[in-house]
C-alpha cells in the first residue's frame, strides 16, 4: 500500500509543481475555441499586425494557417503578409536581426509558436492585459504577471494607458477578485485612464481572446484536425452498430 501511496505521489508531484509555479498573480481564465473560426481568422490579422514584426512563428507556415481557419489562399496573400518577397508556403518568420534585438529590448523577442502551450493561454491572456504604467523602466511600462519585461506595450492604443495604484502587496493579491461579503472588486487598484485607448474594455478583452485563441491554435494546430477525425470515427461507430446489431440478429434468431 505504501508503495502505491509513493508511486501516486510520484506521479502527482509535476503537477502540484507547476500550479505552484505561476505567478504571484492570479490568473484570468481562458477556454480556448478552436472550433471559433471567425475568432481564430480576426486572431490571426491581430498577431501579424500587431506582433509578427518583433515576434517569430517559424514553426507555422501562412498556408497552413489559411488552410485550417479556412481563410482563402489569396486573401492571406493580399492583407496578412505584407513583406512582398514571401510566398504562402513559407514560414511566419520577420526580419528583425537578433543580436541587435537583443541591445534594444534587453532580450530578443522569443518565437512564439509554442508560447501559449509553453506559458499556458490563461498566462498569456492575463499577461497582455496586464501592462501598466511606470516611469522607472525603459519603455514606461511594467508588467504585472512578467515584472521588469522587455516588452514596450504594443496593445497601448487600443486598451489605453494603465495606471497602478497599487502596493506591491496589493499587486500580488487578490486582484480581479469580487468579495464574496461586500460584493466589491478586491485589489481593484489598476484604472484605465479616461479615452487613452480606442477600444471599451470588452472590445480590448475580445480583441486578445482572438489574439490568444489563434496562439493556442498554433501552438497545437493538430487538435483541429483530431477533433474533425474524431467525429467521423463516431459516426463510423455508429453506422456499424447498425450492420452489427443486424447480424447478430441473423445470428441468433433460431436459437431459443
Ligand atoms: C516592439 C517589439 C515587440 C512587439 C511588437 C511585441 N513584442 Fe512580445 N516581446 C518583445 C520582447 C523584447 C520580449 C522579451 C521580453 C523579456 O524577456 O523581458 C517579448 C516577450 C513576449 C512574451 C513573453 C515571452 C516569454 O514567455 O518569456 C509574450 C507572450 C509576448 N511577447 C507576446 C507578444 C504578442 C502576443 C505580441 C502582439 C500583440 C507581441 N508580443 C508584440 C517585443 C515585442
């Protein structure tokens, strides 16, 4: 018994590590939907507007992408690869040198093909949402889930500047959170600066759903198929069934 008891613990410490890995901050939940095409094509034109120009995905082809979120070959072509010299058939790779990226942010921008499967798509949706305002680093911001980050704030425009107005303590508590007694947003100590960004917050939270759903599609662009698959082997299943259970009939109808 004892021995099962070690083995089960073996098996469950990866776990427990991991969850208590993750940031301070608590994370917002992301249910990822690949079966949302319209979310996964308006993700697609965010990332390549928004990040491809610092960011690598080199381990996906724009043909690929086209295929599977069923956006026509020649409309990638027109709107979502803008360097003329790339065909559809080849990677979503930029031309930013990275040693020099790396002088100017400090570290080079990361590929991020497997960014949502690596960090997790909750950590990444909480993480672009999480920007606010601070003098002390070089681009003016901080990042509440990656603290001191490399990264200027791209999305600033749209969701508008962030102010902090919270402790450090305050920061790594319970931000987000509704008190269950009072029925008031805990740490709600973060607040957008009035008409800063283009968007209204929903509009901003959709707008990276769609960014992060597409990463997550990337990150496993198998499961699309899978999922496809696996319904054609149920209704395979159950057609079978049917020819099945007939000849069993056969089958046992003179015995009594
Ligand atoms: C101006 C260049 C630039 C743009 C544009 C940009 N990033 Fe970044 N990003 C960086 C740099 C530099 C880092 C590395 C930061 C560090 O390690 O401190 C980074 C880091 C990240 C990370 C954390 C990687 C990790 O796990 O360490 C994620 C996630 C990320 N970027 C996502 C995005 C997304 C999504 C977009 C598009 C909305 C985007 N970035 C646009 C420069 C950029």
């Amino acid at each position: 018994m004892k021995k099962y008891l070690i083995a089960l613990m073996m098996v469950l410490a990866p776990v427990t590590a991991s969850a208590a890995g993750g940031a301070a901050v608590p994370l917002d939940s992301f249910e990822v939907d690949l079966t949302n095409k319209a979310s996964l094509q308006r993700g697609m034109a965010n990332f390549v507007n928004r990040c491809l120009g610092c960011h690598t995905a080199q381990y996906q082809r724009f043909e690929r992408a086209a295929t599977d979120l069923e956006i026509p070959n020649e409309l990638v072509e027109q709107y979502l690869i803008f360097d003329e010299n790339k065909k559809i058939g080849e990677h979503m790779t930029n031309a930013m040198p990275a040693a020099e990226a790396k002088v100017w942010f400090g570290n080079p921008p990361p590929d991020l093909t497997l960014e949502a499967r690596l960090r997790g798509p909750d950590w990444v949706y909480t993480y672009l949402r999480s920007f606010y305002k601070d003098e002390s680093r070089p681009w003016g911001v901080n990042n509440a889930v990656f603290p001191d980050v490399g990264m200027p704030n791209v999305l600033e425009n749209l969701q508008g500047t962030v102010i902090n107005h919270c402790t450090p303590a305050e920061l790594h508590s319970e931000h987000g959170k509704i008190d269950p007694l009072t029925g008031e947003e805990i740490g709600g100590c973060m607040s957008i600066e009035p008409k800063s960004g283009s968007m209204s917050e929903e509009e901003f939270d959709q707008y990276v759903y769609d960014l992060v759903n597409f990463m997550a599609y990337m990150g496993e662009p198998s499961k699309m198929v899978s999922g496809k698959i696996g319904t054609y082997v149920l209704i395979f299943l159950v057609i079978l069934f049917v020819f099945a259970f007939a000849l069993k009939k056969e089958y046992w109808k003179d015995v009594h």
